[in-house]
C-alpha cells in the first residue's frame, strides 16, 4: 500500500506492480445512462413564452412541460401581484423538482428552466 501511495506521489517508478486485471469496460455504463436520458420530443419548441392573466389557469400544462424538459419565460408584469406571486412560486417548485432554476431575465419576467446545466449551457453560449 505504501508502494502504491509513494507511486501516485512521484516518488519512486511504479515499475509494473498494478494489477490491471481489474480494467473494466465502462461503455456500457455510459450507454445505461444515455438511455434513461429524458429528451424533449423533437420538432416541438424547446422554449414556452407565457405571457397575460391566463398563467394560473394553465399551472398543470407548464409544470408538465418544464418536466419534458422545455424552458419557460414567464411575463408576470400584466398580472395582479398575488396571482403572480403564486404561479412563481408553483413554477420555483416544479423547477426545483426536477433539479433546475428559475432566474429572473428582468422586472417581472422570469426564465424557469427544468435543469440547471441548460441555463448555465445557455450563458457559456451567449458569453453572459
């Protein structure tokens, strides 16, 4: 053990003394996860724009596709501040569920997105 340590170090050369009969084969892995990987259906609009008083009514539908894995951009300036307030706080819910964020873009309009790495994709890609 102290051989294996002192090797990792630098300090003396490993000279052969791994076992590599333990090599595994780890594309099998990797191809595990990308079937259980959830794609958004293609030719539908990767991004929802939802704008007006109608959001409240339409809590179900948004939830269900931010967990399809569509984005959502939110236009709260036109609603009453207490409806608005609770469909925010719906959305931060289901966003968060389903491991993602939701970022305020500017006054009363909000970006929820179902993942963090695509918001994060999204600013490496636009240089924000």
């Amino acid at each position: 053990m102290l051989e294996r340590l002192m090797a990792l170090l630098g300090l003396v050369d490993p000279g052969g003394e791994y076992d590599d009969d333990g090599e595994e084969d780890l594309r099998p892995d990797l191809e595990e996860r990308e079937e259980r990987v959830i794609r958004p259906a293609a030719g539908e609009a990767d991004l929802i724009i939802l704008r007006g008083p109608s959001g409240p009514d339409r809590k179900e539908e948004l939830a269900e596709a931010l967990r399809k894995g569509k984005m959502l951009l939110v236009d709260l300036r036109g609603m009453e501040r207490e409806p608005g307030q609770s469909l925010l706080d719906f959305l931060c819910g289901v966003a968060f569920a389903n491991r993602g964020t939701v970022l305020r873009v500017a006054g009363g309009i909000f970006l929820a997105s179902p993942r963090k790495t695509m918001i994060e994709e999204w600013e490496d890609e636009n240089g924000a």
